[in-house]
C-alpha cells in the first residue's frame, strides 16, 4: 500500500524569523491522522530568517537528524560540540539521556532551509552523541544512517535505515523492501514516480506491504530523495 502525504495538506508555522511545514503533528499543529510513521516521528521543513535560530533548549530520547538543504547552521551543545553544517551535509545528535543545543542561521544575509527529522530509539537513557558528515551528491542510493554505523555511515539507535536517492533524467531504480518492514519517501527536489503515483518536492509517501517499489524520475531534472527504511 502506498499512501500520499501532499505538502500542500501539511501543518505550518510561521513565526517570522522561522517559516516551518510539518510532515507530521508538532508543536501546535495536531492531527490525529499523521502522528509520524513507524519509529519516524517529525520530518520538519524549516526555513530559518537570516541570524535568526533556536536559542538553547532541551532534548531527551530521541534520534534528531537535520539535513541543510541551503545555508549553514552554526550549531552548539551541552556536550561540547561547536559545529557549522554546510549545505549538503547532515547531522545526526543522539539527545539519548538529555542534551541541550542552540541551532541558528549562520549567515547574517541568506536564509537557512533544512529538514528537521525525529526518529524515535529503540534504547532509552543513552549517552548522548554527535555526528555529522557529507556523503556527497553521487547518483543513485546513498546510504546515510544505519544501526552498526558500517560503511561510515551515521550510527542510529534504532533497526532503521536512512537513504538519499539522487535520479538522474529519465532513470529509475527498485528498491526491495524485507518482509514486516515499512517505508517513507520524503521528495526533496525534483519530482519522483513511486509505481503510479507522482511526488513533488515536499511530498511525502507511506508504504507498507510491498515487496518492492520501482522509484522513476521522469521529468528532465535531477531528482533528489530522503528514503526511510522502518521497523
């Protein structure tokens, strides 16, 4: 079964120095019929004013992902970390036992756009961690996080497997799915043809009991995709 999450049908917030899309309920948008997805729980579409930001504030138990889409983050942590995040580069911070951070915009010009993601553990009380790398723009299936952290890719806390998925024009790949798993597709870029439905940048798409998925990019742009793989 495959299911749509349209962008245009997700919650929104704007505060002025912050314009956010919410995927799923968060903050004071509340909808009992997208309260997150298997161990997925937030993917949050922010867009942060210039110099403007999250000021320090608290975490705990929970996988928090963030994905620069344009712009940098200058980000700081109660466990020490002082980190800028380009465009391109993901970071993943494990809040585990309880972490604090600030996020802002580290420009004082441009704005900052960025994917905010929650993935729920499946350990609780852990050690906070940190990480963060770039995996680069290459074609096809990039893994970005897994549970053992093999290969250098991040390590999460939970049986989850997160992709990015880069189509050229006109190409396509099939993803197989192992039996009892479930998937989301967030579109990024691009549009993206799973079997006989069509994303467009911002949607999203649930998918459960399928084998596997034939994922198409037929327009004449590149397509650029987030691929989570779920309990």
């Amino acid at each position: 079964m495959i299911t749509l999450r349209p962008a245009n049908e997700r919650g929104t917030a704007n505060f002025g120095w912050l314009d956010s899309k919410h995927s799923f309920s968060f903050g004071s948008y509340y909808d009992p019929q997208h309260m997150g997805f298997s161990a997925l729980r937030v993917i949050n579409d922010d867009t942060v004013a210039p110099g403007a930001g999250f000021a320090t504030h608290g975490h705990r138990d929970m996988e928090i992902i963030s994905y620069v889409l344009q712009g940098s983050i200058a980000h700081k942590d109660s466990e020490g970390n002082v980190e800028i995040l380009p465009a391109g580069e993901f970071q993943l911070m494990s809040a585990g036992s309880g972490i604090s951070h600030s996020e802002y915009n580290a420009s004082k010009i441009d704005p900052l756009t960025f994917l905010q993601i929650w993935i729920q553990p499946n350990t609780l009380g852990n050690a906070p961690g940190y990480q963060q790398k770039n995996f680069g723009q290459a074609l096809g299936l990039t893994t970005i996080a897994t549970p053992t952290g093999e290969n250098g890719t991040l390590q999460i806390k939970q049986n989850a497997t997160l992709s990015q998925l880069i189509l050229a024009p006109h190409t396509e790949l099939t993803y197989t799915i192992s039996a009892g798993r479930k998937v989301y597709v967030h579109q990024v870029a691009g549009g993206l043809q799973i079997e006989s439905e069509i994303l467009a940048g911002g949607d999203g798409a649930k998918i459960s009991d399928r084998q596997t998925i034939t994922l198409k990019n037929t327009q004449d742009d590149q397509s650029i995709s987030l691929i989570f793989d779920l309990p």
